[in-house]
C-alpha cells in the first residue's frame, strides 16, 4: 500500500510570496488532515476534510491560509501572503474513516520543510 | 485551545531500561492515540486504545489508560537506541465532535 504522499519535501520563499503545498492520501481514505508543526513543538491541526467536506478548520488563519480537496482525493494547502512565523514542517495525513473519523490511526507523510526570509 | 499534557517533557535512559511517558487531557474522549515522530519525520502511529479499552500491548509497548483520572501512560520495555524519538498522545473528543487534541511531546533519548 502506498503512503501518503507530499510535495514538495523542501520550499524556501521571501515573506509575503505565495506557496501551494500537494498531498495525495493513501488510496480510500476519507479522512485527510493538514497540520503545522513548528519546530520542538506537537502537531496544530489547520484543518480536518471528511471526503471533500470541511470537519474542522477553528485553527486555520483563513486570512492568509487556504486548502481544498477536490473530488475528495487530493488536497492542497496554500499560503497567501506568507509570514516568517509560518516557518514550519507542514505535514499531511490521512485515515480510513471507518467506523466513523478520528475513529482510525492516522498516516501521515514525510511533510514539507517551508522556510520563510 | 486546550492541549492534552504529556510529561516528562524530556527523558533519558539508558538501552536496555524501560522508559515511561504520561499523557493527561481535559474532556471526554472516544480514544486516545500515541505516536512516533523521528528527527526530521513525519509521524508515526503507535497504539489507538478507546475509551471503553484499559490496556494494549503492542509488542514492547504497553498503553494504559484511566478515564476517571483523565491520563494515559505509555510504557516502553527494554529500550533501544533506536526508539529515540519525540513521542506524542492525541485524544479524539468524544460525541459527534471527535475534536483533536495534540500533547506537546516527550523527547526520548536512548542512550547506548
């Protein structure tokens, strides 16, 4: 079974450019999750999709940040404009959502490594 | 908003020693999740155990849970160097809700 799968694994940009992230979940997974992890602290859910539907997005900075999943597949997360604070490991998961979501272990991807200048 | 605790918030060991990490939430919960993040990794499911559930072992691991006490604890027997890790619980809310809730970690340092 394939992992989930991110892109790109390393992104640097200037404060105040644009950035899109990609993750494709493991194949039939309703469930996919966005998180931030800054560095030496736990994962911050930004946002929760169950097929193309948004669970759970209380944490998301919507002025800047955006995600979308079309076709409850794929999934992208975009920054526009971007801050130095968003300096984090963005990292993708997914789960099978049986049994209800949050009902399944999560698995996740490598991440994507973003710096800002 | 709220986070699930774990402590120590550092530990080290020596290999061959067991290593014991807590973890304390705030709400009910359906289940409590632990998992695994190497340096520079994405994260790694370990043990799901619900609410209902007071135990699970996973080969030497061993999850405990206490719901009247609100905590967990993970349990990892006869250590390795390779089980240097930063280790995390995660509750999932109980209801229709199901809200995440991250613990901020307990570093793990198994030295050889």
């Amino acid at each position: 079974e394939a992992g989930v799968a991110q892109s790109p694994r390393y992104k640097i940009i200037e404060k105040r450019q644009s950035v899109a992230f990609w993750c494709n979940p493991i194949s039939g997974h309703a469930t996919l999750y966005w998180y931030q992890q800054i560095l030496g602290q736990g994962p911050k859910l930004l946002i929760q999709f169950q097929n193309n539907g948004v669970v759970d997005d209380s944490q998301l900075p919507k002025d800047r940040f955006s995600a979308e999943r079309l076709k409850g597949v794929d999934s992208t997360l975009k920054i526009q404009p971007a801050k130095l604070e968003d300096s984090a490991v963005y990292l993708c998961a997914s789960s099978s959502g049986a049994g209800g979501f949050g009902n399944q272990p999560q698995h996740f991807g490598d991440g994507t490594r973003l710096s800002i200048l | 908003s709220q986070q699930g605790e774990e402590d120590p918030q550092a530990l080290s060991i020596q290999e061959g020693e067991n290593a014991t990490m807590n973890c304390s939430y705030k709400t009910s919960i359906n289940n409590l999740q632990w998992y695994r993040q190497n340096s520079g990794r994405g994260l790694v499911h370990l043990i799901l155990i619900r609410s209902n559930e007071r135990e699970k072992h996973s080969g030497r691991l061993r999850v405990t849970l206490d719901t009247s006490k609100k905590s967990s604890s993970l349990l990892i027997t006869a250590s390795r160097a390779a089980d240097t890790a930063s280790y995390f619980c995660v509750t999932v809310g109980a209801g229709n809700n199901r809200k995440l809730i991250w613990g901020l970690g307990t570093s793990l340092a198994v030295n050889p």
